[in-house]
C-alpha cells in the first residue's frame, strides 16, 4: 500500500471535515469521531508493523521525487509517536463524550479536536522542513480553538497569551526556514542532513541551530521560554489539557530530536552543550514549580516542564543509550501525562474544584479512582516496574557514563521531587477525613474513569513487558544515532 | 443604521458581476499567468464584502443563503477528494494527472487535476472570509 | 520462573484473593486465611538450611529484561536465608497476633492485609534478588507498602504525616542507591550481585567507586534509620501495633543492614567503608539510646531502642569488614564482630518483636501507651508482665537471656577496635568502646523505664480509658512464642551457629576461608572475668543509679532544645521548600505576557550574539548581489517610515493605516520583484486585513494607558536587539550560499512534467500542493474558532 504512512493524517483529516456538517447531531459526531479515532488507531498499528518489518517507509507525495515535492517519511520513532498520539487522542476523546459537555459539543469541538490530531500526526511523519511548519500551524491553530472553546473569563485571557507566543515562534520558525533554505537549498530534510554534512556544518549552520533550538524550545516549553505554558494549560477543561500536556510538547521535543540528530549533529560539542543546560534548568525550574502549588492542575502541569527536560537532557547526551532511554522515556510520558490530566480532571468534577486544601477523603467512596491515581504517581516518578522506570535508568546511566555526572544526578533525583508533588495529591486529596460532595454523585465516574484505566494499564504492560517493546526502541535510536540510514532511506528512493 | 447608500448600492449591483467575473478569470488562468485558488476566491470575497458594506447582513444572507462554515468544508472536500482520488490508482497522494481532450464548445482543452484542487482552494477561502465578516458583523 | 520465584511472589498472589475472602466470609477473620502462607513459607525455608550449612548457594532465574541485563534472579545463601526465615517467621507470628488485635467490625481489613502481603512479598525479593536493579524494584516496594501501612488510618493527620515522612527519606536513599547501581554497572558491566562481587577486586581504584559507596550507604542508612536519617521511624509508630512489630522493628528497616552486609565483600576493600559503617553506627547507638530515654509513648520508646540496636548491628558490621584487609586466618579477632552482628539481628527481632507485641497488648487492654499515665500492671497482668521481663532485660544485656550473648560479643568487637591499625584507628579507634559502653548504659536505663514504669509504681485507674486486665491468650501466643525464643537462644545459642550465623557470615566474608572450611562460631557464657564482663557490669551499675536520679539529670535534654531539633529541620525543609519554591516561581511566572517576551527575547538575542561571535559566523559577501534601484530604496524609505511612526501614532485609527501602507509597500516589492501572484494576495489581504482591523478596534476601550519610560526603553532596546540580530543572521545566510537550489528544478520542469507556465502556481497546487491543502485547512479550523469564540460563551459553570 502506498499511502499507508499517510492514513494516519487523511483519517482523522477527512473525519474532522465531514463532522464540521453535523454539528446539530451529538450523537452522530460522536460515533464518528469515535470510529475515527479507533481507526487511526488500527492504521498507525499497522504502520508500525510494517516500519518494524521493512525499515523506514516513504512516500513522494504529488509523485515529485524527493528531494523536489515533499515527502513523508516514516522511520520507528514517528511510527511509535503516532501511534501513541492515536491512543492518546482516542482515549481523550472517549473521556470528552462525557465530560466536555454539549455546549462545545455544538460548536465543533469533535472536528477541532481531529484536525488537532492531524497536525500532530503530520509534523511526526513529515520529512519536509516546510511542511514540519505547515503541520505546526494545523497542530498550533487547533490548538488556539481548542484553548478557546467554551469562552470564559480565564480562557478568553489565557489565549492571548498563548497565541501570541506561538504566533511569535511561528514567524521565526518561517524565517529560520528562509535563512535555511538560503545557505542550503533545500528543504527536504534528508537532503538538508547531507548537503550540510557536505559543508561541515560551518558556523551560520550551527547560528541557525540555535535559532530551531529556540523557535522548537518555545513550543516544547524548555527553560527560559516556558512561560506561557502553566498559565494557558490551567485554563481548558480536562480532555482538552490532557491532550495538551500528552502531545503538544512533545512534538516540540520531537522536533528537536529530529533536527539535532539528523540536521546539526555535527558541532555537539557546541549546540548540545547549551541544550544540555538548558534542559538541566528546565529540570530544576519545573521541579521547583511542581512542589510549589496546592492545585492540582499546576502540580500536573509543572511535571510536563519536568518531563520535558529529562527527555532534552537525553538528547543532549548524544549517544545511543541516551537517546534510547529518551524514545523509552517518551512514550511513557505522553502516555502517564493524559492520565493523570484525566484523572485529576475527574477529581475536579467531583469535587468541584481544583484546591487540594479543600479536598480530603476522596478515597473513602471513589476506591478506584484512588487506586488508578496512586499507580498513575508512582509510574510518573519512575518506580519500577511501571513505565517510567526503565527509561529514566537508560538516560541517567547514559548520562553517568558519557561524563555528565551532575545532570544524570538531578534528573536521577528530580524523580523524589516528582514524586512528593503527586503524592502530596494523594495524601492530601485522597487521604484524608472525608468530606461530602454532593455535585460529585452527578458525576459518571465509571465512565470516565475508562480511558484513564486504560493509559494506565498501558503503564503497566509498558514496563513489565519492556523487553517486548526494546526491539522497536533500539530501531528508534538507531535511526537517530546515524542518520545515514535515514538519508539513504529517503534520497535512494 | 439606515444611511442613503443609494449611489453605493446601484454601483455595487452593477460593480459586482464584473468583479465576480473576473475573479473567476483570475481563477482559470492560474495555472498560466498569475492567479489561481486564493487570488480568485479573495476576489469573490472582496465582491461579496462589498455586497456586504452597501447592503446588510440580512439581505445578503438571503441573496446568498449559505452557511459559509458548510462551503469551507466543501472546499477543503474538493481539495482532500483531488488528492484521495490518486489513492484509487494506488499512487502517492495528491498526484495530479492532466490531459488534452476535446470538448464540445470550448474545442481542444487541456485538463488538469489541479482544477479540482483549486476550486477547494477557491471555496474555502470564500467561505472563511465570509465565515469572519459575518460572525464579527453579526455580534455587533 | 522456579518455586523459589513462586515462593517470593506468593503473598502477592495471596493479596489478589483477599478481597474474596473480605466480601464472602466477612464472619471470619480474614488473617486466618492469610496464616497458612508465611508457615509454610518459613517451613520451605527452613529445608534450605542444609544446604546452606555447607556453604552450598542455590539460583535460579527467570527473565525479564534480558536486553539490559535485568533478570529476576534469586539466590539462596546463608545471609538471604537468614533474612527469609526472619521475615516469614516473624510475619507468621504478626498476622496471628494481628487477627487478635484488629477489630474485624471497625477495620477495613482488606487493605490492611492487602499491603501487608505486598510488604512480604517486596521484602522476601528483597533478600533473595541477585539482580540489582530486581532488588531495587522490591526495595522500593518494601517504601510503599510500608508508606500505606503507616498511613493505614488515613483520617488522622500524624498517620499521614509519618507516611510521608518515611516515603520522602526512604524514597531519597532508594534513587541514591540507584544511583550507585548505576555506577556499579558501569563499572563491572552487569547488576549480578554474584559476578559484581568477584570483579570487587578490580574495581577499588576506578574513579567512581568511592562514589558508588556513598549512594549504597545512602540506601542503606535510610532505610535503616541511621542517624541522622531516623527521624522517620519514631513517627512510623502511627501503624498499628502488627505492623510497627513486623516492619519496623524485625524486617523492613533491617533491609539497610542487609544491604550493607550483602555489599560489603564489594566494598570493604576500601578502609573508608569501615569508618563509615562503623562510625553512623556508633552515632546512631548513642543517639537512639540518649532519645529513648526521655520518652514518654511505649513505642516512642521501642522505636528509638530500635533505631539504637540498629547502629549497633551496624558497627558491628563495619568492624567486622576490617577482617577483609587482613587475609591471615588471624581473621577470627574481627569476626566475632560479623558473628555478633548476625546473632543480635536474630536476637534483636525476638525480643524487640515481643516487647513490641507487649505494647500492642498493653495499649489495647487500657487504652493508652502513655508511662505517665500507666503504672502498677503487673498484678492485672502477669503473663504480659513476664514477657516484657524477659524482653527488657535481653534488651539491656542482662544475664541469661540471648541479648546477654550478643552484647557481650559487642563489646569484644568495639574493644578490638583499638587493636586496628587500618586508617586512622589507632588514633581515634578508642571512641568506639568508650560510646558503646556510654550508649548501653542508657539502653539499659530505658529498658528499666520501660519495664518498672509500666507494671510497677502506682497504679492510676483514674488516667486509664479502660480498665486493665490480662489479655486474651490469642494475644499472648506470639510474644510468649518469640520470648521463648529468646530464652531458647539465651541457652541454647549453639542452635544458630552452625545452621544460621556461620553460613550467613560466609556470604558478607567471602573469601576468608578456604574450601570447606567454616567459620568456628561457638557462644557462650562465660569467658572468664574479661573487660567485657566488666563493662557489663558496670553497665548495671551506672544504669542503676541513673535510673533512680534520673529527675536531676534529666536536664540535659533540655539543651538540644525542640528548636534545633532533626525533626524541626524536616519540618522546615518541606514547609519551606514549598512556600520557598512558591515565591520563587511567582517571581518570573507573573502573569504579565509582557514580561515573558521580555525573557524570551533577551534570551534570543544573548543565546545568538554569543552564538554569531562564538562560531565566527558572520560572514558578508556582496559578490552577488544585484544592483539596488532608487525606487527600491523608496519604498524601503517608506516602510521604515510607516513602521517607526506607528509607535508614535495617536488614534488607533492611523496605527492600522500606517500598518496597512506598511503591508501595501511589501506589495509593490513583490511587484518590483516580478512576483505578481504575490503581489496581488498581499493586495487583497492587506486590505481586507485593514477592514477586519478596523471593525475589530471599533470595541476596543478609547485610551490606552501611558507606560513609564523605563518600560518602553527596555521594548525600544530589545526591539533594535531583535532586528540587529535578525539582519545579521539574514546578510551571513545570505552571503553563504553553498548549492544550487532546488527551485531550478521547478524552473526547468514545470511546463514539461506539470502542465503549467506559472510556476508559482504550480507550486501551490502540484509541486508542493501537500502544504496548500493543509494551509487552507488552517484557514478552516480559524473559521471555525472565530465562529465559536464569539458565539460560545460560558459563563463561570462547571469546568472538569
């Protein structure tokens, strides 16, 4: 099948325009958005497969070969990141059918919400440095939508924050594009990865490194330019920041992978010796941020910037553990963030607030929910044998053995940082006198409860059958740690 | 606001046609001299727009009874169809294929996918401009 | 996956039914179902002895992650042995003593069962893991198992607090010992225990070693309630009494001890190890001793007794390692350190275990735990009253009971210390009988306290809640069988040394022996009038007198005041590591976009100068520029006008103007250019844009506020920062071109492969029609948003 690696984007593409005729019908746009999503699901399964049988998969879209039209290319780590991000989206959407309510049912939640997952799946998959920006603007202006839908006070005034600073690094993205594509010539990037191979990346090269690092370090929320992300996440309802926090900075993180692996890996000593700092004080900061509040969506949302810079600081390291440990670490937080977004999304309903000072006893008549959390924390602060266990212990050993002693140190011990703000959740929200919450018997629990179980679950087969999922992830590093593999995979073609 | 917008009104109606005309010029030829999907629909935007200033909301809604949301959709149909139609042939997505054949009135024409393509193009930037100008001048 | 897997893992297994038998038999106890297990695991232990006794060591393996070289691999040797026995003895006797002392009405005895089986399965993986990174799986299982069990009775606050005080130090020594398995595998390049030990030889002078040590030393002293890291065991006494008795006294918090006694044949080569050990175990010995006096709950006092017996096994440890440096078989005078080591930790968990049961039986019967309050039980209580008799006075050293035994070999351990000339000691070695005498006298004093202040004096019915009788005999099975132990093993400790202790002594002293050979451990009483009997003597004596002038010296305590307390310390550091982290992200998370773009454009333009000057990257190559014309340099002119007056504009209305002739000149460039087709866009979008400007400001508020100067200087600074930067970069990107371009490609084929002459065209809708098609989608989803956001308002309802 040719088309195959694109499916994963004409899927939720073609669903997200043919729901915009049906906003008057709930039902109907949630059966289909749910039919959608299940089957981008099963699509990007088979994508997997058969990255995982055959190597890198291409496509030369409008049959132009590359490096002359735009071509996706689909190598394990995009596989695996779409695949995830189609589990994610679906288990999010499942939990919007009861919670999102039908006022932004009415207005194109269910399309917005599918074209969200098409630019995440695009920029995964494209191998165009321009199309990269196209899928980020599909991605970013969703997102705008999504951030906005409902209109309250708090919403209306985090979006214009949050569309500023994303306006902001789109224009330098298209501009960093432009000077690229001056000194180079190309925008294909396998074709950008030789041609500057060719020159040794002279010094502009490694000046406009910097320059992705920082338009790919404002969406991936890396310290100093994460500011805008605590204040625009806390404002969407729950499904809405569950999708946020699980995928939006990640493609950021992804983007950066892709371009310090395959574009400008040649002056590691120079540009990943800054994103080295910047993700140690990414770490720190975000550390700091997520024992510092009593909301429970802050706590969350600070974890994301936590998360983001053991990942950077994987990548920083350079070397074939490193980043295999950053792929395993990955995945495991897209996964472990929606969940615990969705969760402490339920806790709100309930409770009817998101201040762990008035919340107490929770345990006593939602067992589950408290179970499912307690898991939830332990595999986000890395406790073996849950899922982020064995990704962490790759990146710190990794990064004990290449000599960055102090990093792996904080990113080893960041985790008892992570791990008293989610427990302060726990022992506060949970634990506790219980309190009565008459607004909570209202709400459908159970049915909520279903998509985050299931992440969770996830969690849990992830890292009991670790050595199942290695073979992917070894492929994954392997791709990154020589690019090679991936211009030949592309230009031979 | 009833302002005497007699002048603007009867040099709209007979304004428009031309422009609407020639954005559709402008539409066909793109592919030769300038012009193309956007310039064309931002042309009948434009027209539609004037409708809008010379007239009101109410009386073009009913000159023009769409849902401009509906026609973006249409639109980005049209565009998404012109390059799905390449996977019936099992080639790469959005490959276009053209040829020269021989119609009825218009005599010997060439044929190009990107035809299809651009009339999304086309209705999709009609239909968010619109889409824009009335949800803003509706709130008023 | 073998029976010994099945064995670690079957109380886990056992939890997963014990809901079951919660719903369905609610008549019956549910620790009578739990019983049968910990037996008969005790009973599989038990046939390992006679392999062990012969210095015979079983594995088996099953995998896991065999990639990294993680596999459950367990291994029974005399050390491990000696720990399951402990652990599936002790817990057998916990949960029969548990079904007499939890309510079945008032106790959700599903959960408590339910953690304490995953406590015994994490602990049994503990001692039995040969894989390190196995091990620390259970390790930090046996954290949180022992973190649920303390925050049992969730609704009070001291029980949450202990939890997380115990999860947050534990957890803390669980990723430093992480840390220093991570090292070890770097060095040695596997997580086998077995085979790490073999390369311990090796490793010694690598540059990590030292540093490997001091994150297993971490592990190992915080888990085991080393100073200063004890704070959080006095606090875990909010458990119920089963729990304080099995974990934190005979299991959990002797994970640190065995840690220490599995890795010594690692890291005992190096003397630092030796003062380490030894020295925070002394500290500790004395430190618990000194605290337990002064307390007031009965397990206040049990549970600083506990964190003192710890440092002494501890030092005991640490001196015994110094039989490592010396290969001679003169090796039996550090031994008897390693042999009292092991026998007090059998010791130390029976007569702990019973005094911790006497407690529980204590506080159930007359409702507090409080001395001050209790007095004169002995006549309601005998039975109860002989097994704290027997309890306390093993615990003070008091002939014939086993504590007699393993204290008296203490002391010999300490005294030999003075014979070491291994680093120092020679010197400073003297301390350590001289704080090991000091430290006993006080444990002897607290044992008299605990037992005379209890069930001799005056009785006071009046402050007891309940009256007080003797407690019913399924209360008593356990600690009368664990006092008989300890009178057993008083007696009898011959019992041990052959099957136990000596096989257990091979495993941390490997090496000392040749083949077939075992260590010689015989105990017994009397030595003949030595220096340690002496000291012992004078323990009694000087422990005597303190106890009855205790009311004038017990000002001492007064001088570490609350203030500079350990406890006020942890206090502080979490109080103020939140409200600290608070204020300090509150000071750049302010809200204010403005104030964010100030950061994010400082650092642009910091990160890229640095960068432009660091790489030597501008570059200015004028060679191909083309000729610029008088009408370009216009146009420039009058954008730059436009551009700069905008700031100065009055009315909005001519701010949007000025925009627009910024966007209409941009236009005429394209024209100038020959780009008709952009040309023409930028016309159109520039004016319907000034329209949708104009009809979006109509609403906003008239004025706009006037900013201080020091404001807009900083905007105006950043502002030319940004652009300089900007044309830097422009002018070396531009200046650096190294290859032809794609876009000929597009210039030579678009007739020919494409159909078209305009090639823009072609490469919106052909070339590169992939972005048009998604870049119209962008425009649809704006459509849609703009739609919803002025029509959808919600008001301040339910958000989830």
């Amino acid at each position: 099948m040719t088309n195959l690696i694109l499916l994963p984007i004409l899927v939720p593409l073609l669903a997200g325009i043919i729901l915009i005729f049906f906003t008057k019908n709930i039902h109907l746009q949630r059966w289909l958005s749910g039919i959608s999503s299940l089957a981008t699901v099963v699509v990007s399964a088979f994508v997997l497969l058969k990255v995982r049988q055959d190597g890198i998969q291409t496509l030369a879209l409008s049959s132009w070969e590359a490096p002359f039209g735009i071509t996706l290319v689909s190598d394990m780590l995009s596989a695996l990141l779409v695949f995830m991000a189609s589990i994610i989206s679906f288990a999010c959407l499942i939990y919007s059918f009861r919670s999102i309510g039908e006022q932004r049912e009415r207005f194109y939640y269910y399309s917005i919400f599918q074209f969200l997952l098409v630019g995440v799946n695009g920029a995964f998959t494209t191998g165009d440095i321009f199309n990269l920006f196209v899928f980020f603007e599909v991605m970013l202006m969703s997102s705008y939508v999504l951030l906005v839908l409902g209109g309250t006070k708090i919403q209306l005034r985090e979006s214009i924050k949050y569309i500023l600073v994303n306006i902001i690094s789109s224009a330098l993205f298209v501009v960093a594009v432009g000077y690229l594509y001056s000194i180079v010539g190309t925008l294909n990037m396998a074709h950008i990865s030789q041609r500057v191979s060719e020159i040794n990346q002279p010094g502009i090269i490694t000046v406009i490194a910097v320059l992705f690092l920082i338009v790919f370090g404002l969406k991936g929320a890396i310290f100093p330019l994460f500011f805008w992300l605590p204040g625009s996440y806390n404002a969407p309802p729950a499904p809405v920041m569950a999708i946020f926090g699980a995928l939006l900075t990640k493609v950021g993180i992804y983007s950066i992978m892709r371009t310090f692996t395959l574009l400008f890996p040649h002056d590691t000593g120079y540009t990943h010796q800054i994103l080295s700092v910047m993700a140690i004080l990414t770490i720190i900061t975000g550390a700091i941020g997520a024992i510092a509040y009593w909301d429970i969506k802050k706590i969350i949302i600070y974890n994301i910037i936590v998360a983001v810079g053991v990942i950077a600081f994987g990548i920083s390291v350079m070397s074939y553990d490193s980043l295999a440990g950053s792929v395993f670490y990955l995945i495991h937080d897209m996964n472990i963030k929606a969940a615990l977004f969705l969760l402490v999304g339920i806790m709100i309903k309930i409770t009817g607030t998101s201040n762990l000072r008035k919340i107490s006893g929770l345990i006593a008549h939602y067992p589950g929910l408290g179970w499912t959390y307690f898991l939830a924390a332990l595999t986000v602060a890395g406790i073996p044998p849950l899922s982020g266990f064995i990704g962490k212990v790759i990146l710190v050993r990794s990064g004990f053995e290449e000599g960055h002693y102090w990093g792996a140190a904080i990113v080893l011990m960041s985790s008892l940082l992570v791990l008293f703000s989610v427990m302060k959740i726990f022992i506060n929200g949970f634990w506790g006198e219980p309190k009565d919450y008459p607004e909570g018997k209202k709400v459908p629990v159970n049915q909520l409860m279903i998509a985050p179980v299931l992440l969770v679950i996830f969690a849990i087969f992830y890292g009991l059958g670790i050595e199942a999922v290695q073979p992917y992830i070894s492929q994954a590093a392997e791709t990154l740690s020589n690019p090679d593999i991936y211009i030949n995979a592309v230009l031979k073609e | 606001m009833k302002i005497n917008d007699v002048i603007l009104q009867t040099a709209t109606k007979l304004v428009l046609f031309v422009i609407i005309l020639f954005s559709i010029h402008l539409f066909f030829a793109g592919h030769y001299y300038p012009g193309g999907g956007f310039i064309g629909g931002l042309m009948t935007a434009a027209a539609i727009v004037l409708l809008l200033l010379a007239f009101d909301l109410k009386t073009v809604a009913k000159i023009l009874p769409f849902d401009f949301k509906k026609v973006t959709a249409i639109g980005l149909l049209f565009a998404v169809g012109t390059g799905a139609g390449a996977l019936l042939f099992d080639a790469p997505f959005l490959t276009h294929a053209f040829t020269d054949a021989y119609l009825p009135l218009l005599g010997k024409t060439s044929l190009h996918t990107a035809v299809l393509f651009d009339i999304g193009v086309y209705l999709v930037v009609i239909g968010v401009t619109l889409t824009i100008i009335q949800t803003i001048g509706e709130s008023e | 996956m073998s029976l010994l897997h099945l064995a670690i893992i079957s109380p886990l297994l056992l939890a997963l039914l014990v809901p079951i038998f919660y719903r369905y038999f609610r008549q019956i106890h549910t620790g009578w179902f739990l019983l049968p297990l910990p037996i008969l695991l005790f009973i599989y232990f038990l046939q390992f002895i006679s392999h062990t006794k012969n210095g015979e060591v079983i594995t088996e393996t099953a995998p896991w992650i065999p990639s990294f070289g993680v596999d459950f691999a367990v291994r029974i040797d005399g050390l491990g042995l000696l720990f399951a026995l402990l652990i599936t003895g002790i817990g057998s006797l916990v949960v029969l003593y548990s079904v007499y002392y939890l309510s079945k009405e008032h106790e959700k005895l599903n959960t408590f069962y339910i953690y304490l089986l995953l406590f015994m399965t994490a602990m049994l993986g503990v001692v039995l893991s040969d894989n390190l990174i196995v091990l620390y799986a259970f390790w930090e299982l046996t954290s949180f198992s022992s973190f649920l069990l303390i925050g049992y009775w969730y609704h009070r606050e001291r029980s949450r607090y202990g939890a997380q005080k115990s999860m947050i130090i534990t957890v803390l020594g669980g990723l430093s010992m992480l840390g220093g398995i991570l090292l070890l595998h770097i060095m040695t390049g596997t997580f086998n225990i077995s085979e790490i030990i073999l390369q311990s030889g090796d490793i010694v002078n690598h540059v990590l070693f030292i540093p490997a040590m001091l994150c297993f030393l971490l592990g190992a002293f915080t888990k085991s309630a080393q100073f200063p890291f004890h704070i959080w065991l006095p606090d875990a006494m909010e458990a119920p009494t089963p729990v304080s008795a099995y974990l934190h006294s005979a299991t959990m918090v002797k994970a640190g001890i065995y840690l220490v006694a599995r890795m010594t044949p690692v890291f005992a080569h190096d003397g630092i190890w030796i003062w380490l050990v030894a020295g925070f175990g002394i500290v500790t010995l004395f430190w618990g001793s000194f605290s337990a006096v002064k307390q007031t709950d009965l397990k206040g006092i049990l549970a600083f007794s506990t964190v003192s017996q710890l440092g002494m096994i501890m030092s005991l440890l640490g001196i015994g390692a110094a039989a490592l440096h010396y290969p001679q078989l003169d090796d039996s005078f550090y031994t008897v350190a390693t042999t009292a080591a092991v026998f007090h930790l059998v010791n130390h968990a029976t007569f702990k275990g019973s005094l911790f049961m006497v407690a529980g039986i204590i506080d159930h019967e007359t409702g507090t735990r409080d001395i001050r309050r209790l007095g004169g039980l002995m006549n309601f209580m005998p039975i109860t009253f002989t097994l704290a008799i027997i309890g306390t006075f093993s615990m003070a050293g008091i002939p014939p009971f086993n504590g007699f035994l393993s204290k008296e070999m203490f002391f010999t351990g300490m005294v030999r210390v003075l014979e070491m000339d291994i680093f120092n000691l020679e010197t400073w070695g003297f301390l350590f009988p001289v704080i090991a005498w000091i430290a006993s006298v006080f444990t002897f004093i607290y044992s008299m306290v605990l037992l005379f202040k209890t069930f001799t004096g005056k009785h006071q019915p009046d402050k007891l809640p309940k009256t007080p009788h003797e407690a019913p005999i399924g209360l008593l099975i356990s600690p009368i069988i664990l006092a008989s132990l300890v009178i057993v093993f008083g007696f009898f400790p011959n019992i041990l040394s052959h099957n136990i202790i000596s096989p257990a002594m091979e495993s941390i002293l490997p090496g000392l022996l040749v083949e077939g050979q075992a260590f010689d451990v015989h105990i017994y009483f009397w030595h003949g009038f030595t220096v340690e009997l002496f000291m012992t003597i004078g323990v009694i004596a000087l422990g005597t007198l303190l106890y009855f002038t205790y009311p004038k010296w017990s000002r001492v305590y007064g001088i570490f005041t609350e203030r500079f307390s350990l406890n006020r310390a942890y206090d502080s550091l979490i109080e103020n590591s939140q409200t600290g982290s608070y204020n300090f992200t509150k000071t750049y998370m302010n809200g204010s976009i403005r104030t964010y773009l100030v950061y994010i454009f400082s650092f642009f333009v910091f990160i890229l100068s640095v960068s432009l000057v660091a790489k030597n990257a501008f570059v200015y190559d004028t060679s191909n520029v083309s000729q610029i014309r008088i009408y370009e340099i216009i146009i420039v002119l009058i954008m730059a006008i436009a551009s700069v007056t905008i700031l100065f504009a009055k009315s909005r209305l001519t701010a949007i103007i000025l925009l627009g002739a910024v966007g209409y000149s941009v236009a005429l460039f394209f024209v100038v250019f020959r780009a008709p087709d952009l040309a023409l866009t930028q016309l159109v979008i520039e004016t319907v844009s000034v329209a949708l400007f104009l009809l979006c400001f109509y609403h906003l508020p008239k004025k706009r506020h006037e900013e201080r100067m020091s404001f807009k200087l900083t905007n105006l600074l950043i502002s030319i920062a940004v652009g300089a930067v900007f044309t830097l970069i422009a002018l070396s990107a531009h200046s650096s071109k190294f290859f032809e371009p794609i876009s000929q490609y597009y210039v030579e084929n678009t007739y020919e492969k494409a159909a078209g002459k305009n090639m823009v065209n072609v490469i919106l809708v052909d070339f590169r029609g992939f972005d048009t098609l998604f870049e119209i989608c962008v425009l649809g989803i704006a459509a849609l948003g703009i739609y919803a956001m002025i029509k959808l308002r919600m008001t301040r309802g339910k958000e989830g």
